[in-house]
C-alpha cells in the first residue's frame, strides 16, 4: 500500500516569489505587526541587500510577519517544515516556501538555498526548526557555520523578542504584547565571512541567537492579564520541584499545581511563578525547565532513561495534502533512541526507529491542531510521523529533552565534547 502514496517533491527548485504576490504577503503581515507596534533596530545594516541569509529566532508566527516587514521590499525564500504546507502546498511554493522533514539531514536543501542566492534573494532560516517551548534558545545545528561560509553573502540576523510572551507554544491563546521588539543584526560581511573558521561563525552565532523571553518581559514591565495565563504551562513543567513527581502537573487560570503533593504556584502578570505557600523552588519559567532537563541527564548518565511503552496513535504526513492515519502501536524512547511499531488498517506491520546519533534534537507538539493531543514528531527523508501516546502518564517535553541529552552523552563519549548551544 505504501509504495503507491504519492510523496512530497523536496527536489523542485524554489520559486522567486511571485510578483502579484509579494504585496500581499506585506499586506497580510502589516496588520498585526501594527497591532503589536513592532520596533525593529537595524545594527550594523546601512546599505545591506540581497543577496544574504536570514537566521531569525522561531516563538510564533509572529516571527514570519515581522521577517517580512524587516526585509520588505526585497524577496525571500523560507524554509518551511511539511507540515506547514499541508493543504497550501501551491500557494506556499508561490510565495517561495522551501520545504524541510525536521532534523534530517539534506543536502537537496543546500542546493536550493544556493539556488536563492544565485536568484539574489534572502535565504531566510529558523534554524531552531521549531517554537522554543519556553521562550529561550533552542539548540542549533552545528552546520550553520559551514552552510553560511559555502553560500559566501552576508549572513544576518533577526532576533524577535515579545512573541513567546504575546503567545507561548504551551498555549498560543494570544495575550496582546506590544510593543514587541526585533533586532536585524549584519553579523558578517561576506569578507568577514571569508575570514572567519566555520566553528567562529558559529560560536557568533549562538551567541547572537541567545535570548530569555520571560527575562525580557521582566526587563520591560510587560504585564499580561489573560485570566488563563497559566493554562498549558505544565506542559513545559512535567515535574513539581517540591516532590520531584513527574507528570501529575496541572494548571488551571493563573494557577500551575502538584497533584501528588498538592503545592501551588501563581503565574504573576509579570510572568513570575511564586508558590502559594513555603519556597519558591523556581520564580524563572526557564530555570525550572533547566532543572528538569538536568534530572533527564541524571537518568541518561545512569543508563536508565526508559520512558516505558506507550500505545500510541500514529498518523503520517507522506505529502502535504493532509494526515494519513496509519494506526494504533505502541512508542518507546530508550538509551537507544526512538522505536514505534505498529499495525496499519490492512493488517501490515509499520516501524520507525531513530539512532540517538541521527538526532540531535526532536520536534513535539502539544494539543496538536487543538483535537489531537501531544505528539512527538519523526521523519525520514520521505515520511514524518507524527506520534500521539494516550492512555498513559506521558511528557513530550521530557523525550524531547531526553533527545538532546542523550545526543550530547553520546558525542562527549566519542570524544567530541558539544559546546553550548550547538549540537
Ligand atoms: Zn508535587
């Protein structure tokens, strides 16, 4: 059955956005970045044209629009993962859109961004390949330095700060943050870049991309008054620090909680996190999520990270035109790596599995599509799978961290200690 599913071109070359099409991609954009007063500073930026390649910070969708703005009137192409183009495929092809399965390796996409700065357009990358969960940095690939040497123009960046605020991927409810703030930054010219090791052009990189959203809306006297502003938080937050269980965090308006132990914590308007009574463990949304990924390493360096097998839903995404349900089977994430199994509606088995090394990091989605749930995502070059456990005590945050812990054990063993930031 599997082999007549029509699968998604990743090879046709981009297109130049459309030239009917590229005001409307302003106009769609100047709605909201007015609505959010979106200030954007240009350092280091007199004179900059295309060709050059865009590293922008990934929190919303927000981010996409103020790209826009930031680079208007020249073209872009993006880099957009499959299932961003389900059922717009055309469209997004028109606009420039470059499809990408997350956290392959490809080389076809090198060839088509080569081909966007022979066009003279801007390359644009969220090389994060997914919404930071909690508003700080996610880890970057370490081909970044590599890639931007071989395309040889300058390599910019755009760091957006108030989007993870205004609409947290824990809970995209939108809470009306402005003004919010951009920074495009030349961080080489294309001579710098020349003279520059790919390991300098990373370490300029990361450093350029570090960012702490909750830190920022400290710093700014953001208040967010959404009734609900904790709800989903403990998605992100899957263990209590006061008794260390794991996936019985619950929240509910500007409360998260412990169902174990029953302690309680409010989400301040400034968005700081105070018990309700004794300590408070972790006043910094993303310490706490530190804290949690220090314990997932405390179990991978005891070589007993097991999440258990989990029966799970899967549905797969072999084009763009809409989810497959491929069926019922069970998920498990070990020192190893990933391994689903399973039966499709024909009786025929299915399995994925996924090396600790083919992966440095990995793409989950919580209450996917507002019916799904929280799913873990998989691909090959040629499929994605989007994993959903359910009738079990499950975080995809945990397995995600888990992914990126175990990736790092991994290479520090092989003797290629990781540095921050980078994978
Ligand atoms: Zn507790």
């Amino acid at each position: 059955m599997k082999q007549q599913i029509e699968r998604f071109d990743m090879k046709r070359p981009p297109i130049r956005t459309r030239w009917f099409l590229r005001p409307l991609t302003y106009l769609l954009s100047v709605p909201e970045v007015l609505t959010h007063r979106a200030r954007i500073r240009r350092i280091r930026a007199d004179g900059l044209k295309p060709p050059y390649v865009l590293l922008c910070n990934h929190n919303a969708f927000l981010d996409f629009k103020v790209a826009t703005k930031a680079i208007w009137p020249h073209r872009a192409n993006y880099v957009v993962a499959i299932d961003g183009f389900i059922g717009r495929e055309e469209l997004l092809r028109q606009v420039g859109c470059i499809c990408k399965r997350k956290f392959t390796s490809d080389i076809t996409l090198v060839r088509q961004l080569k081909r966007v700065v022979q066009n003279g357009d801007v390359a644009m990358i969220y090389p994060e390949a997914r919404y930071s969960l909690c508003g700080t940095t996610a880890v970057l690939p370490a081909s970044l330095g590599k890639l931007c040497k071989l395309l040889g123009v300058p390599v910019v960046t755009l760091i957006c700060h108030g989007h993870h605020i205004d609409s947290p991927f824990w809970n995209l409810h939108k809470r009306g943050v402005r003004p919010t703030e951009a920074e495009l930054t030349v961080l080489f010219t294309p001579e710098e870049l020349k003279a520059a090791s790919a390991d300098e052009v990373n370490a300029r990189i990361v450093e350029a991309f570090q960012y702490d959203e909750y830190a920022w809306q400290k710093a700014r006297g953001i208040r967010v008054t959404y009734p609900k502003r904790a709800e989903g938080l403990e998605k992100v937050l899957y263990q209590c620090p006061a008794c260390q269980t794991e996936f019985q965090m619950a929240s509910e308006g500007t409360h998260l909680f412990c169902k174990a132990c029953k302690k309680r914590w409010e989400l301040t308007e400034l968005g700081e996190l105070r018990a309700e009574q004794g300590e408070t463990e972790f006043s910094h949304i993303p310490d706490w999520y530190e804290w949690e990924r220090k314990n997932v390493r405390r179990e991978v360096d005891a070589g007993t990270y097991d999440s258990g097998e989990l029966p799970v839903t899967v549905r797969s995404l072999p084009n763009a035109k809409r989810f497959l349900l491929l069926g019922e089977g069970t998920l498990r994430h070990t020192m190893n790596g990933f391994t689903v199994r399973g039966t499709d509606a024909d009786g025929d088995p299915f399995c994925m599995e996924k090396s600790v090394p083919s992966m440095y990091s990995c793409h989950i989605e919580y209450e996917y599509l507002g019916k799904f749930g929280d799913c873990v995502d998989l691909n090959t070059l040629e499929d994605t799978w989007y994993i959903y456990p359910h009738d079990c005590a499950f975080s995809v945050t945990k397995m995600a961290l888990a992914t990126e812990e175990l990736y790092f054990a991994d290479r520090e063993k092989a003797g290629h200690p990781c540095k921050p930031g980078l994978a």
